[in-house]
C-alpha cells in the first residue's frame, strides 16, 4: 500500500499505526482488492479498505474483454463513491459506514466499517426462510429511503445488466423471441410510475448476517434509480432453486411488500400495485442477460423460462 494512502488510513481512523491483516477477496477481473487492516490505538480494532486500482489489462473470468466491460466497471466504482458520499447516511436499512474516500490518479482507496467486527461475521450460502425475510426486510428499508430521488452521480438505470450497458449479451442471445422482446421489457421497467434506488447487485453474497438473525448489505457499485423489483427477483433467484421460486412467489411478494408499507412514511396501494405487476417483468430482464452472458447457468431453470415467456406474451 503506498504509503499516502496509509498515512489516510491513520488519519481517518485517528490509529497510530495499521497493518494489513488479511485480503477478503479480490475485485473482478483484477481491480483491486478487499482488505481488512489492524489498528492500533483506534476506536476499532479493524477496518476494511476497498482498494481499486485500473489494471493494465482486463482479465474477465467469461472473456468479456472489452473497452465496454471497461468502462461499465470504471463508471461502478465512481459510482459507488458518490453513494458513500453523497447517499448512504439516508438509508434506513443497515451498511457499513465510510469513513473516508481517497482518489489518486488511477486508485481509489474507501475506508469502511469492518461489519465483522460490528457483530455481521455471518456469511450464508443457503437461508432459511426466516433469513430471506430479512434480507426482503432490508430490500424493504433501503428502497423506502429513496423513493422518487433522483440518482444524481449514481446509475442513471441501476443494476449491471440492465440493457444499455449490455449490448454483446443481447448480441449473442439466440432466444430470438427474447432478443426481440427485450427492449419493450427493458422499457417496462424504466417507465414506471414509482422508481427508488435499487441496490443494483442483491445477491445473497452481499448480505452479512448477524448471530441475532439480523443483515446488512454491501457492494453499491450498481446502486441507480429504478423498480424495486429488480432487487428482489434478483435476490430470490440468488438463494432458491427453481421450484421454491414458484412456490414461494406469492409469500415473498407479500413479505416484502408489508415491509415496505412499513418502512413508508403512509401506505401507497398504488406503488404496490405497480410494482407487483412488474415483479415478473423484472424476472425476465435479468432472464435476458443471463442467457447471452452464460448459457449454462444454474440460475436458468423451467421458472425463469415460463415466467419469461408469460411476460412476453402479455407485452
């Protein structure tokens, strides 16, 4: 770590000296790294440092190497300094704090809260349903806090998939009737009356759990405005196989949207009803981009075909 941005460390941090304890992972395709440092004589013992860094060459796990790719994650990363910046004190669902940003030429180094040590030290691969509850909790509180902002300095559409920024993956989609059907999906959703911030990228694996069942979320690199939809069909696909998507469809609708109404300032009937009838939509253009990026996913299942071909024969 250059030693500028270690004496920011220290400043932010008011410890006397920092020391790199572990890397938690590796940005995709090479730019950067997670990692947690030590401190000493510091209100915390640890933080996690977000250090990016624009490689020399793009090493994407899929192949897509390209000046597109390139400049989606480029844009993802301005993208999420402007929500630690400007944004994330408004949210009433849990994150970690930033403690501070530094940019230097090509690096950005964001010093954030160690959620381990605040008491979220879980990771889940598989939930229960009481865990997907509060994820659809947290979806809930953090769409609540920004209905009808404007995403000014985020993604003006939120989400990594969302059409315009994928033109090779509809490129290579052979679903032709998909291929033609996705921009009036894309469409749908970018038009709809009540939009928020949505997360961009609410997998299971951006959510910490705590001991006492309760989560935060991280990674706001895709955070933009949109349809609250986006996030939660996107979160469900993450953690359930196919049949207990069916089966739970109407339970998770109904779980989230009484947190939702919740976490309002007064019920809106009128959001709810908009944003139940484009749950599926939302289904269906993440649908879209998996078929042209993997073909073979897991996530590709019979759900997510008759759910997507419902969608398109009532556009």
């Amino acid at each position: 770590m250059k030693a500028s941005f270690r004496s920011f460390i220290l400043q932010k941090t008011g410890a006397s000296s920092c020391t790199e304890k572990e890397m938690i992972q590796e940005l995709w395709s090479g730019y950067g790294k997670i990692m947690r440092v030590g401190l000493e004589h510091a209100h915390v013992n640890s933080v996690v440092v977000k250090h990016v860094q624009m490689p020399t060459q793009s090493n994407h796990p899929r192949g897509w190497n390209t000046d597109v790719g390139h400049q989606r994650k480029v844009k993802s990363y301005e993208v999420e300094t402007t929500w630690y910046d400007r944004y994330s004190e408004v949210s009433a669902a849990r994150l970690p704090k930033c403690l501070g940003i530094e940019k230097k030429g090509d690096e950005v180094l964001m010093i954030l809260e160690d959620l381990d040590e605040a008491g979220y030290s879980l990771r889940k691969d598989m939930v229960s349903w009481d865990e997907i509850a509060r994820c659809l909790e947290w979806l809930a509180r953090f769409h609540a806090s920004y209905l009808g902002a404007a995403p000014e300095g985020l993604w003006e559409t939120g989400t990594y998939w969302h059409l315009e920024t994928r033109p090779q993956e509809l490129e290579a989609l052979d679903d032709l009737r998909l291929k033609e059907a996705a921009p009036v999906i894309d469409e749908k959703l970018n038009t709809c009356q009540y939009k928020t911030f949505v997360h961009g990228d609410a997998k299971l694996a951006n959510f910490c759990f705590s001991k006492d069942g309760q989560v935060s979320g991280v990674d706001f690199q895709y955070v933009g405005g949109g349809c609250g939809m986006k996030d939660v069909a996107y979160f469900i696909g993450s953690c359930l196989r196919d049949k207990d998507c069916e089966r739970l469809e109407g339970l998770i609708l109904d779980t989230y949207f009484e947190y939702l109404q919740g976490a309002l300032k007064q019920r809106n009937e009128a959001l709810e009803a908009e944003w139940r009838s484009l749950y599926r939509v939302a289904w269906a253009d993440f649908h879209r981009f998996l078929k042209g990026w993997s073909p073979g996913h897991w996530k590709i299942n019979d759900y997510s075909e008759r759910v997507t071909a419902e969608v398109i024969d009532n556009l």
